[in-house]
C-alpha cells in the first residue's frame, strides 16, 4: 500500500520503511527525525535538499548539546 499519509513514496526507498527503520532501532525523537529528513532529502521536493539536510543537523545538534547536559540551544 503506498500512499501520502501512511506510506510516502518519499520515506519507501529500497527494502525497508525509515518508520521501521526508526522503531526496530528504537530511536529517541530527535535521532529519529534526522534518520527521516535524511533519508527523504531531496526525495520529497528536490528543490529543498539542503533544507532536508540541515534539519538533520539540527536534530543530531541537539541531541549533541542534551547529551552533553546543555538541555535545549
């Protein structure tokens, strides 16, 4: 099944769904959202790539920055 709500061509590349990809690894949110924005850049709309790829820089940022114990930038 393939569809824009419950399977997004965008986030079905290859073998495995990244929402069971993010499950199966057990993934906190911010690890999980930039597993997704990275898996779907340029996917979605190519025209916003770099914008896919620096939302995964700011999740894995902060999760950076909360792991180091400064909570939120």
């Amino acid at each position: 099944m393939s569809n824009t709500v419950e399977h997004p061509s965008h986030y079905n590349i290859g073998k495995y769904e990244v929402i069971d990809v993010i499950n199966d690894w057990r993934l906190n949110f911010q690890l999980g959202n930039a597993i997704k924005y990275i898996a779907r850049a340029g996917r979605k709309d190519p025209s916003k790539t770099v914008e896919d790829l620096e939302k995964a820089r700011f999740y894995i940022d902060y999760e950076i920055n909360r792991l180091k114990g400064g909570g939120e930038k």
